[in-house]
C-alpha cells in the first residue's frame, strides 16, 4: 500500500472516530429517544457549543475527505507517488487531527489556517498527478 493510500486509511479511521464522539455527545444531550427517532421535529433543545462543534467538524471532514480521497485516488491510479505527494497525504492527515481540537476549542484564526494546510495539501496531490 502507498504512503497516499495508508494517510487515506488512517483518515477514515478518523472520521469513524469524530462521528463516535460526536454520536456519544449527542446522546448524552439529546436522549436516545431522540437519536434514535425519526427526528421529524427539532430537538427540544439544541446541542451544546462543544456537541454542535464536534458535528461541524465532523462534517468538514466529510467534505474534506471527498477531494482527499479524489487526490489519493488520482496519484495511486496513475502511479505517480513521489516524496512530495506523500508529504502531502500525511500534513492533511496531521492537519485533520490538529482541526479537531481547534474546532472544539473555538481557536480563531487557528482553525481556519490549520483548515487550509489540509486543503493547499490536497491541492498539492492534484497538482502533483498532473505535472
């Protein structure tokens, strides 16, 4: 397996492990009752700072993860891992993990710049297939 495709692996991994901790939190606030019902209606309340942090980060990273996976995908397939593309599938992957803190945390600016580091990476991936 390449750096790129083990990076992608360990990424998904890490989705698996922000939507438990999301799903437990949520849980834990909005009663299984809840959770597990159709949720035809708004929750009774709305979920904490920290539960509603923990969903919107979880949700970048899906989104994240499409172009990531789009990238990993395009160098592996065309066979083009280099030393710079797999720099670049592990600072996304290390940029993802350092979001989850900064997300939940409320860091301004920092969220948003460590946001970037994983998105100019995937960039980098791209690029990299077509030069």
């Amino acid at each position: 397996m390449t750096p790129e495709l083990t990076a992608l692996a360990l990424a998904g991994l890490l989705q698996t492990l922000q939507f438990g901790i999301f799903a437990l939190l949520a849980n834990m606030e909005l009663g299984a009752r809840y959770t597990m019902g159709p949720r035809d209606t708004p929750p009774e309340h709305p979920l904490s700072t920290l539960t509603g942090r923990m969903q919107r980060a979880m949700n970048n990273h899906f989104e994240g993860l499409i172009l990531f996976t789009l990238a990993v995908t395009v160098v592996t397939l065309s066979n083009q891992s280099t030393a710079v593309t797999q720099t670049a599938a592990w600072t996304y992957l290390a940029a993802r993990l350092a979001y989850i803190p900064a997300y939940a945390l409320g860091l301004a600016p920092w969220r948003s710049l460590i946001w970037s580091v994983g998105f100019f990476a995937t960039v980098t991936l791209l690029v990299a297939a077509l030069i």
